[in-house]
C-alpha cells in the first residue's frame, strides 16, 4: 500500500506537468471566440478573468533529450471522454487580491487525456498506451516572496477518474479515483545548492507546508473485474530540491527530498475486498507517522532506457493500528526503519552494490539457453507469445538495503526483527494479458538475513526466535538465484481478491533455517527448490487474511544440510523434500492465545486455572498463524505437467567427487515415501481436514528460572529453582528471587509466547525404505505407517539465555 | 512434512551460536544474550480427543465419535499410531494406541555451538573437546520433567484402523503415568561420518 501511495504521489506532479503542457501548447491549436459587445462590457464590470476553453489537442510526438537520447511521449492527446474527436471544456478564473496574491481558479470539465506509446530512441517497443480520465477543480493562490521566489497555496479534487494502462490489446485500470489534495503553504525558490557530482550548482527549492490529501479508487482491475479498493488520507510536509544534470553525462536531472509523514490519527490506508454478496472486508493500517529522506534520485535517458538511481534513502514508518478483517480485533501495531544505500568497495568494486532502476520499453525476454532446465520450458511458454515489438515494461533492478529494524507491539509488549539486510539485482517484465497481468522475472540474484529477535526494548540483547517466520516460510536468511514467472488474475477464491499461478525456479540457493548474526547455526546449502503454484487465491474476509492454495507441488533437493557454517560447516548429508498439495491453506487472523493456563487446564470461566497450572492473560492484541496442508496421495498434476508424490530423502555416504563435493544419489538412502493425509479411512477418503497447525504468538512476561546454584555469567548470584526478574521496566539489570510477588512477577523477562496445536484426522506414510547404492530398487522397511486422530497442543514461551 | 518440519523447529527449536571472533568488553553484555533460548511451558496431547472424535463433524466414522473429557477412558480419545513391520498385506500391525496426556517443564535450553575445549574426563590434560572441534545443537534437559495423565497402550492389530473390514486388535499392556522426572545434562546433535 505505501508503494501505491508512493505512486500516487508521483504521479501527481506529472499530471500538473502535462496539464500545464495542455495549457501552453493549446493556444495555437484552438480559436479563442471573439466576446460581443455585451460580454465585453460584463467583463470590465468584474474584478479578475474568466477564460473559457474548448479543448481539442492533438500532439504527435513531445520528445525530451537528454545528452543526445530521446524519450519520446507519441500520440498525446487531449479530448472529450465520449468521443476522441470532441473538445472538453474548461474554464479559468483569475484575479489578484489587494496583497499582489493571484489567484487562479479552474473547473476541468469531463476530459480525456492519452498516449499512444512512449520509446526510447524510436525503440520497436513501447511502454504499452495509457488513458487517463478525470475532470477536477483546483483553485491556486501564488505571490511573489520578499527575498525571490514565489509562495502559495493550492486545492484540488479530482473526481470521477479512470486510468488505464494497455499492452498488446489488453489493457488494466484503476477506476472510480477520486483524490484531493490541499497544501497549506507551498514555495518556489531558486536558491538550492548542491555539490554532489563535483561541482557546485544551483537549482529550485520547493517547500510544502502540511500537505494533505485523501484518495479512494476501485483497486486494480482487469477485464471488469476488480481485486477491490483502495483508499487513504495522508498529511507530510516536504521539502524537495531539484538541479539539472543526472548521473550520467551532461544533462538530466537530480532531486534530493525529504518528507514527513505528520503524526496524525487521521492518516491512513485502507483496502477492502468485496465478497461474492458485495460485503467488504478492510486490511487497515492507520494513525501513521513518519519520515522518507532521499538523497541524489537521478533521472536519465540513455540509448536505450530510463535511468533512474539513488544513493541513499532512509527513513521511518510507524502504524499506530492495524486491522485485518475484524474490525474490533487489532493486531497491535509496527515500526520500521530503513536504510537503503550505495556501498562502494575501494579495494574490488566487483563487491559495489548499488539502489538503480533500469526502465526499458516492450519485453526484453530472457537468455532461456542460460536457464536451468527445470525452469526452461516454463520460461519458453510464458514468452511464447512475445515478439521484439511487443508492448510492456521491462526493468532491470537493483538494490542494497543497509539495515532495516521492524518492530511490532503487542498490547504495550515490543519485539524488534532486529538487523535486517538484503542486496541482489533482477530482470523483471510486466506486461497485461488477456485478463492478467504477466510477470516475469529472471536472474534475480541477491542475499538477505535477519539477525534476530530484540524483545523488550530496541536495545535489548539480541535472541533466537525468528525462526517463528518459517511458519510463513519466510526464512531466516537466504542466498539466492530464481528465476519466476506469474500470473495474476482478479478474484479471489469469492467476489474480489487476487489469484496466482507460477512457477519457480531457486538455484543453488543456501537458506538459513536457525541461525545467529554471525552466520553461525543450521543450514540448508546448495538447494534447488522448484515450485509450481495453481490456483493460489488471496482474499480479506470477515476473521483474517485467507490464503489458499489450490495446488502446489515442488521439489526441495538440499544438497548439505549443515551445522555452522554454510561454507565448511559439517554436514548431515542431503535431505531432499518433494511435496504435492491440493487445497492447503494459510490464514493470519488478529488475536493471538488470549486466557491460557501453562501446565494445566483453563476453568470454565475462562479466568484462571482448573486446579494445577500458570494462568496467563495475554491480552486482546497478538496474531495467529493458521495452516491446513492437504497432502495429496501421487498422482497427476491438473495440467497433466507433472507426476507429483510427498516423499522425503535422506541420503548420506556419497561418493566424493572433489573435496568436499559428493555426487547425489551415489549415497545410502532413507525414503519417507507417499505421505499424504486423509479424513480417517484411508487414502480413498476425502481430505478436507488435512494437517492443521495454528499459532497464537503474543509478546508475554516469561518464567524464567536459575538451573543451578551459584553465580551466572552476568555475576549475578541466585539458588537453583529462583526467578529472574528485573529490576525496572527498563530491564538493563535483574536480580534472582525465590517467591516474587505480583509486582515483581510483571518484571519477568519477556519472551515470544506461542500457543501452537497440530492436529490431524490420518497421516499415513505409504513405506519407509533404505536404498543401496549398489541396488536399483529401495527395499522396504515398513510397509506402512497410519498414524490418526492427533491433536497436539504446545504452550511455549521463548527467551533468551543469561 | 515440511510444514512438519517448519512447524516444529518454530515450536521448540530456538538455537543461537556463540561468537567464535574475541569481543569487545562492551559487546560481551549483548553476546551473554545470544547464548541460546530458554523454553518454558508444556505440551499436552488429545487433552479433550481428537479430530476424529468430533461428533458434530458428520465426516468422521461412528466408530470414532466419542464424548472425549479429560477423564474419559475411552481408548478412541488418545492418538494412534500403527506400523506395518511385516510384508505387507499378509502380516499385522503393531500399534501404540490411546496416546494422551501433558509433559510440563521449566527451563529446557536450545543452543547450537562450538566445542573446540574442555571434556578432559581423565583429568590427564587432553581436551576431548580441542579434537572434536565442530558445531553442536545442545539441547539442555530441564531438572524436571512433570508428567499428568499421561497413557498409551501397546496393541497388536489385525488392520491398520479401527474402521477397516475385519478389525481385530489385541492389547499387550496399558501405561499411565503421573508424577515427576529428572532429566539433567545436556543432550549433544551433531553429523558425524561421510555426508
């Protein structure tokens, strides 16, 4: 959602730019009416202007050069929206106040604004044809400043708008936009200074004193058919400087910012998915505040695409509430801070990384030759219909997050996913399609991590934990190399919401499972993971975000999986994973575990323990994570692509091909062959239940107790069986203690506190084999193991060691 | 499985390594936090049955729909696990049924590490530890383990389910188990042997 903000945003000062060209270019192409007698003489009786227009502009190609490039707008046109050969009208009315403030009023009447095409250099391929549709009012008021310059202030509402963006026939929009926007007090000076490529220049320095605006649009929508809507209200104010000359050569421009977001319990976005019956369900994030620093955006045409860089941006985000679905139900709120910048290495710049975005027009297809071969023919099919004058984007990216800390606060309790990093580059192409949009994106190529957990405070000591996220499969910290294509189709499983397909392709990847900051813990190295989604729908309802996946089957073969680490840790051997499910789900609903008793049973009141056990309150706030995985008995994929099965493999004593490299399959294997789950009779039965697994994860208070006597590694001293608790709230010393009392017991260190339960109705396991390598076929051990009617509950709470 | 996987390493495994690199006095604080993860709580299996118990679920056999409380005795309530040893179609199951009960604890530990010192058992001045020199998962034991109602039977079974034709299972002999357990020292994971 803050990307689309963002885009908004963007997109608005070019909207005036182009309505500003409309203006200055129109006058030639369109006669003025000569006023009779009457008018003439009502004019004079009045105090300012009023200009009314008809506009009919066709231009054939606006072209902007940059150091010999051109970026070519083709087909620009300015009409009526009923039909493209009529005028639109407009009307203007000027005057200037007693303090020399000219104020300039404007009514847009119903307009359509269009582009055939933009290329670069009369490139075959263009960016695809846009159309926007609005009409608005806006009321300017601008006057001189004492020291140069010119200050304002400004209104505007845009109503009843549509834009819509179309590649090779088919076309995607965001209707119904309405947007307005006031800012209380703007200037232009020319007095900006910047040295940045080496010499000084001087440049315009524009100011926005409390900016707001709201916006509401029907969400993206593809053939009618919409994922749902989009709404905001948003306050900064910003501060902006702007040079000519880009990064590269002579010309282009630069632009250095800085935004606040000002706190205010009136900001917010919100986007909401119609079921089936038109009721709406909101993902909501509000009461924001925060910050967007940007130093050095450059903007260049090159021979072949639009440059666009930065060398730093940083920031901060806060979202005092967050909503999904249930409306009364919060799941707390977050923080986030981030630092994206350039890091030169002075002794090999093969270890620069930089944040660029590469803009080039139509669909630049990928090497396939260079692919590998699990991906291949997906790849190959997914361009089929592409040719060298295709329209559609395609960009080249790259990016280096320094240091991002995402916190999240849980009824008052706060939790830092501390030390997060990532740097990579990739080639993507979007483009619509009959009904979707096509993304592909090939060679994306990068690394991120996590550190670990802060719980607490933002400078408590550094914990274990984040492997909580594998649940999301969301891992710890990955090298990776994919290439994946997807489609996206409007409609979620009812009414609104977004439907995938893809298929993916993870070479070589090393992913961290559990491991420390330093790199150091468990492993999974040399993995190829090939993943192939169908039919996976996301859809906000009435309890939580619902994600299904319709089917899904892929292979993870790891060819390492060690402990240290990932280089030369030792290693247990290969571990190869194949899964095959058919309408899984994963669901994120607010709440976490609520009245829970550790140890015991919860009364029938809910408030307290039903004889032995720890009573806990873990308050409104929190989140749970639910999991349903249908596994699926082998079979046939639907599209007839595949042969898919669940089976894991674990082979060890390879054969060595060089030091430390063994060849897969020379090995002793351990098969888990065919699982798969069932409603309870067999693998005939239905399988709607499945293997469920929910999460209630609050931050809570821990008891923490000493496991031995004597001093601990802080020095501090304490009997075998006392309690850790702090000494304050601000939890930087503690002592040990044998009985707290309640005071005390809210000084308990804090911990992540996860209510888990799994559950099935049948897991059966087909046969559990060994293989040899010196025989072809496995011989069985087990043939066959049910296991039924599980329900596992965990109540744990984690926290680090002292 | 893999969710399995995940799920359980999210659940109980929370391991963190020691800096290997000499510290800073003012880093050693925060690196004395990073030593691992201390879990505390319980897990409690078919405390009320399990899904198959649900008679409101019309999907599930009669022969499963039970009134599962924390006292029924019902055999149907606990899980079941059935393992085919044999040679397939022609031989029996071996089955550990009616699988129930909670296991509390405070203060089992998760940690991975390194040993590269100690372990001179002989006291003669050779460090065991120095020659293994790898990475561990250390799973530090609680003192006390506290086990309630816990119960399983050991069964052979003519069929995998109690729902396939011919259904015939024998029990060998019932466990309950209440009270307390010492479980002390620390439990060492590490690969050895060629990968």
């Amino acid at each position: 959602m803050k990307l689309l903000n963002s885009k908004l945003l963007n997109i608005k000062p070019l909207n005036t730019q182009l309505l500003l060209i409309g203006l200055s270019l129109s006058t030639s192409s369109f006669a003025l009416k000569a006023l009779d007698d009457a008018s003439l003489s009502g004019v004079q009786g009045q105090a300012g202007l009023t200009i009314e227009q008809s506009q009919l502009l066709n231009i054939g190609s606006l072209t902007y050069t940059d150091d010999g490039n051109d970026l070519s707008i083709e087909g620009l046109r300015f009409s009526s929206q009923t039909n493209v050969d009529e005028v639109a009208s407009r009307t203007y009315i000027m005057d200037v106040s007693e303090d020399g403030t000219l104020r300039v009023q404007s009514d847009i009447k119903p307009t359509q604004m269009h582009i055939d095409g933009i290329r670069i250099n009369n490139s075959a391929a263009s960016f695809g044809d846009f159309t926007l549709n609005y009409e608005a009012v806006t009321n300017f008021n601008i006057k001189g400043m004492a020291g140069g310059g010119l200050e304002g202030s400004f209104t505007v509402g845009i109503s009843n708008a549509d834009m819509i963006w179309k590649t090779n026939g088919h076309s995607m929009s965001f209707d119904n936009i309405g947007y307005n926007a006031s800012v209380d007090n703007f200037t232009f000076e020319y007095d900006a200074i910047d040295n940045s490529k080496g010499f000084i220049r001087t440049g315009l320095d524009i100011g926005m004193d409390n900016f707001d605006f709201s916006f509401s649009t029907g969400a993206l929508s593809l053939a009618g058919v919409s994922l749902g809507e989009l709404a905001g209200d948003l306050a900064l104010s910003a501060n902006a400087q702007i040079f000519a000359g880009g990064r590269y050569g002579d010309e282009g421009l630069t632009f250095h910012s800085q935004v606040s977001i000002l706190s205010d319990t009136d900001n917010y976005v919100r986007f909401t998915d119609y079921d089936s019956v038109g009721e709406g369900n909101d993902l909501f994030m509000g009461d924001f505040s925060g910050s967007v620093n940007l130093t050095n955006l450059t903007l260049d045409v090159e021979s072949d695409h639009l440059a666009i860089g930065f060398d730093q941006m940083d920031g901060s985000f806060k979202a005092g509430t967050i909503l999904i679905g249930d409306s009364s139900k919060p799941i707390g709120s977050i923080e986030l801070e981030f630092l994206l910048s350039d890091y030169i290495d002075a002794g090999n710049s093969a270890n620069n990384r930089y944040n660029r975005f590469q803009l080039y027009p139509g669909i630049r297809q990928p090497d396939f030759a260079a692919m590998p071969d699990q991906i291949k023919s997906y790849a190959e099919s997914f361009y089929f219909d592409q040719t060298p004058t295709s329209e559609g984007l395609s960009l080249a990216t790259q990016w280096n997050l320094t240091n991002a800390e995402l916190s999240y606060i849980d009824d008052g309790r706060l939790v830092v996913f501390s030390g997060i990093q990532s740097f990579g580059s990739a080639n993507t192409t979007i483009d619509v399609r009959d009904k979707k949009i096509a993304i592909g994106i090939s060679d994306l190529k990068g690394s991120y991590s996590i550190d670990g957990l802060r719980v607490g405070n933002k400078t408590a000591p550094l914990q274990g934990g984040a492997e909580l996220l594998l649940s999301l499969e969301v891992y710890q910290a990955m090298d990776f190399d994919i290439d994946g294509f997807t489609e996206i189709t409007a409609g979620g499983a009812s009414g609104g919401g977004i439907r995938i397909d893809g298929d993916y392709f993870f070479s070589n990847s090393n992913i961290g499972l559990s491991i420390d900051e330093n790199g150091e813990g468990i492993w999974a190295t040399g993995v190829n993971y090939d993943i192939h989604l169908r039919d996976i729908t996301f859809d906000v309802e009435g309890d939580g975000l619902k994600i299904n996946r319709g089917e899904q089957w892929s292979t993870m073969d790891i060819t390492n999986l060690r402990w240290g680490n990932k280089e030369t840790g030792t290693s247990l051997g290969r571990v190869k994973l194949e899964r095959f499910e058919k309408n899984s789900l994963l669901a994120i609903m607010p709440g976490g575990a609520g009245q829970v008793c550790v140890g015991g049973s919860l009364n029938a009141a809910g408030d307290g323990c039903s004889g032995v056990g720890r009573f806990e309150d873990r308050g409104e706030q929190g989140m749970t994570v639910s999991l349903k995985a249908a596994f699926a008995n082998a079979g046939t994929t639907t599209d007839g692509t595949a042969i898919a099965r669940n089976r894991l493999t674990w082979e060890n004593n390879r054969t060595e091909n060089s030091p430390g490299e063994y060849i897969n399959d020379t090995g002793t294997q351990i098969i888990f062959d065919n699982y798969s789950t069932n409603d309870g009779t067999g693998t005939t039965d239905s399988n709607d239940y499945g293997l469920q697994a929910n999460l209630n994860i609050d931050v809570f208070e821990t008891k923490v107790l000493k496991k031995s006597t004597g001093t601990d590694a802080n020095g501090v001293a304490g009997n075998l069986g006392d309690e850790l608790i702090y000494d304050s709230s601000a939890r930087d010393s503690y002592v040990y203690i044998a009985s707290p009392d309640a005071a005390q017991k809210t000084l308990r260190p804090l911990g992540f506190a996860v209510q888990g339960n799994v559950s099935f109705k049948e897991l059966n396991i087909d046969a559990v084999q060994l293989k040899h390598p010196n025989v072809a076929t496995p011989q069985t051990v087990f043939y066959g193991v049910v296991m039924q009617n599980l329900d596992l509950t965990t109540n744990l709470t984690a926290t680090p060691i002292q | 499985m893999k969710k399995i996987i995940m799920n359980v390493f999210a659940l109980i495994y929370f391991p963190c390594v020691i800096a290997l690199e000499p510290l800073a006095e003012d880093e050693l604080k925060n690196i004395l936090g990073q030593g691992g993860v201390y879990l505390t709580g319980d897990i409690t299996i078919n405390e009320t049955g399990g899904p198959l118990n649900n008679a409101a679920d019309a999907s599930n056999p009669a022969v499963w729909q039970k009134n599962c409380t924390t006292a029924s005795t019902d055999k149907r309530c606990g899980a079941r696990i059935a393992v085919n040893a044999g040679d397939g179609v022609n031989s029996g199951w071996l089955v550990l049924d009616n699988i129930r009960g909670r296991f509390s604890f405070e203060g089992m530990t998760l940690k991975t590490r390194t040993i590269n010192s100690g372990f001179d058992d002989d006291g003669n001045g050779t460090s065991d530890g120095a020659a293994f020199n790898g990475d561990v998962l250390e799973i530090g034991l609680p003192n006390t383990i506290k086990y309630t109602n816990v119960s399983y039977t050991l069964a052979n079974s003519s069929t995998a389910r109690p729902t396939d034709v011919g259904f015939n299972q024998t029990d060998i002999f019932n466990v309950k188990i209440d009270g307390d357990i010492s479980l002390q020292g620390n439990l060492l994971l590490f690969p050895t042997g060629n990968p």
